[in-house]
C-alpha cells in the first residue's frame, strides 16, 4: 500500500457481548459492561445462535482491557500501519459501555454521563500515549442501534456525546469518525468541540451526496465504505465522472480476498 503512495489505518475491535463462545478459540465467555445480552443471534460455525448473556467485567479488569487497546496499536505500527482507528461505534464493547441500556455499572465506570464515557476516554489516553495522538482516530456511532444498543431519548444521547467528545478533545487525536444518523444540531455541536478532523458517514449515499456534508460544514473528510471496496480507483472515477464498479453483496463477509481485491481498475489506470 505505502509503494502504491496509500496510507492505512487499522482499525481496533472489541466485540464485547457482540460475540458467541463458538467463535473463540477457547469458547470463552464474552465480556461486557454488564450481564445484559445483546437478544439477537450470531453467525457461528454451526449456524445462527443467540449472543448469551456475557460476563460483566470486574472493575479491575478493565485496566486489563485498556492495556490490551495499548498493545494492540503497538502491534499495528510494529505491522506498519500509519495508524490506528479506536471503534467505539456500532453496538460493540466501547459503545456498550456508553450506552445505559448495556451498561448498568455501579462503580466509577458506570450510572453517570461522565461514568460511561470514562472507559473510552481511557482507552484513547492509552493509545495515544502508546503511538502518537497523530496516529489515532476514533469511530463514534450516537444513537445507532445496533447489536441490541439503545442509548435512550435524544437529550441522553447529546449529553452522553457531548461529554464524551469534551473530554477526548484535549487529546487532540488525529480524527473523529462519525457515523451519522441525521441529528445535524449533535454533530455540528460535536464538530465545534473537536480540534482536528471530523470525517463523515452515512450509510447508503449516491455518488451526488458523497460531498454534501462537506459543502454544508458538517465535515472536513468524507469516508466511503462500498464505493471504495468495489472501485480500487474510486477517487480517480469520482474526479473523472467515470462509471462505478457495481458492489457483489455476495462476496461481503465472506472471508477470502474474492470481492476485496479483484475489482477492475479503470483502462488506462
Ligand atoms: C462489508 C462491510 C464491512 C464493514 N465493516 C466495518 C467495520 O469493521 N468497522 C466499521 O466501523 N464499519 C464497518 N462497516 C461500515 C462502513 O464503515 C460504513 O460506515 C458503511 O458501509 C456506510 O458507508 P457506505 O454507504 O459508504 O458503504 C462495514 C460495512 C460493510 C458494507
């Protein structure tokens, strides 16, 4: 990537509840902010099965679990990567410990706004401490419901948001990365707070709305998901007004390069 001039940040996981013993090695127990299971199934070997009930953490596990973040973005530069993106979006084990509806904790990491920020706010100082502010990005997702997240009515969600971003500003990562459900009045109020880039998305724009964020002051970067997994020359189309790859749904998690790597280039290209 880096000999074709590419730049590339890997992103760092936890499923947290979002996960079934099937699919660990040591058919492990997932681990959550608290006993609360996601009530929906996962794919595993022997076919869907309903997320169990996961084990909460113990508070001090949680350091455990910050310094696995730590070694995790080591391990991503030491690979070569130029950074890392935190994934504290779509349902998984950061955004369960926002949300109230999966985090039901007493101690200091739960039962206030400011509590159940303090466990992301705590793995972004880690990781920025390990690798460079500059080298790290974080994904958010406010109020997106998925894998069983409900982050309850829309002053909830302002308050948990704007306190989490308030409190991760002073890092000054390199991004925030949103994933944007149409609460303008939150991410401009989110935007205004943040020092460096705010990127973008919302899922399923047209080619004509890629930029519309951008021009209405919203964002800094607009982030593509599909587009760029089908067209591997997508911003040379973009410019040129060129056709675009049709995506293959069917190649979409399947595991394998087939879909990932073998999309046409423009002729010429
Ligand atoms: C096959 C596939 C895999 C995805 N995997 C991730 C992921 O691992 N982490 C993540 O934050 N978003 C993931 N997403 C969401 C995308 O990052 C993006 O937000 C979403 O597809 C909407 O953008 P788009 O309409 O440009 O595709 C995935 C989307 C697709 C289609």
């Amino acid at each position: 990537m880096h000999a074709r001039g590419g730049h590339l940040y890997i992103q760092l996981m936890h499923a947290g509840r979002v996960s079934h013993p099937d699919n660990t090695p040591h058919h492990r127990r997932p681990v959550a902010p608290s006993e609360i299971a996601a009530g929906q199934d996962m794919f595993t070997p022997t076919g869907p099965q309903p997320m169990p009930v996961p084990r909460a953490l113990a508070t001090d596990e949680i350091a455990d679990v910050v310094a696995e973040f730590r070694h995790a973005a080591a391990a991503a530069i030491a690979a070569g990567a130029d950074g890392v993106e935190i994934h504290a979006a779509n349902g998984y084990l950061l955004h369960q410990f926002l949300s109230p509806n999966a985090n039901e904790r007493t101690d200091a990491y739960g039962g206030s706004v400011e509590n159940r920020s303090r466990f992301v706010v705590e793995v972004a100082a880690a990781v920025a401490d390990e690798i460079g502010a500059d080298r790290a990005g974080i994904r958010i997702s406010p109020a997106f419901p998925l894998g069983g997240i409900d982050e309850g009515p829309r002053e909830n969600v302002h308050a948990q948001y704007l306190d989490l971003v308030g409190r991760l500003a002073p890092l000054s990562l390199a991004y925030l990365h949103v994933h944007h459900l149409g609460d303008d009045e939150l991410l401009r109020a989110m935007r205004e707070a943040w020092p460096t880039a705010v990127l973008v998305v919302r899922y399923g724009r047209t080619r004509e709305q890629i930029a519309d964020d951008i021009d209405a002051g919203l964002a800094d970067l607009a982030p593509l998901g599909r587009f760029a997994l089908a067209n591997p020359d997508v911003v040379e189309r973009l410019r040129t007004g060129a056709a675009l790859n049709e995506l293959d749904p069917d190649t979409l998690y399947a595991g394998g390069a087939r879909g990932y790597v073998d999309y046409p280039v423009l002729a010429g290209a």
